[in-house]
C-alpha cells in the first residue's frame, strides 16, 4: 500500500473578535438608540424653548424642545428596536 502526504495545514486568517461584534445587528439598533437619546438630553439641556403667546397683552406658554424631540426620539426608538432587535427572523 502506498500513500500520499500532504503538505503541511495552513491555518485561516482569524479575524479579531470585534470585527465579528460590528456585524452583529443589535450593536447597531442599541447604538442608534442610544444616539436619539443623547440627542434628547442635549436639545434639552442647549435647546431652546418652544414659546406660544394666545394673543397681545395675553400669557404665554413655553415648552423646552426636549419635549418634542423625545416624542419623535420615542417613535424612532419603537421603530428601530422592532427591526433591529427582533430575533424572530433569524
């Protein structure tokens, strides 16, 4: 009987383990997330007031723009952690 050696066995180039953690979906939607709500805590914090006057001579009513801004930051958080972290479409 005869046989045939190989020559020696290459190893693949492994790639680091973060690189395999930016492809990960939920990394991505948790940092979205977290980026709409920054956004909240700075038009808050720097923001200006939105200001509605009824009338002249009549009282104002002011509202920081954090409050709009964190209706729509709500909506995009809803939205994006139903796509991106939804495990039942692996």
């Amino acid at each position: 009987m005869t046989s045939v050696s190989h020559g020696p066995a290459t190893l693949a180039p492994q790639q680091p383990q973060w690189i395999e953690a930016l492809k990960t979906t939920e990394l991505w939607a948790g940092l979205a997330i977290f980026a709409m709500w920054l956004a909240v805590a700075c038009a808050s914090i720097w923001g200006s007031d939105i200001v509605s006057n009824s009338g002249p001579g009549s009282s104002s009513t002011s509202v920081p723009s954090g409050v709009a801004v964190a209706l729509f930051a709500l909506l995009g958080t809803v939205a994006v952690a139903r796509h991106g972290l939804d495990h039942t479409k692996k």
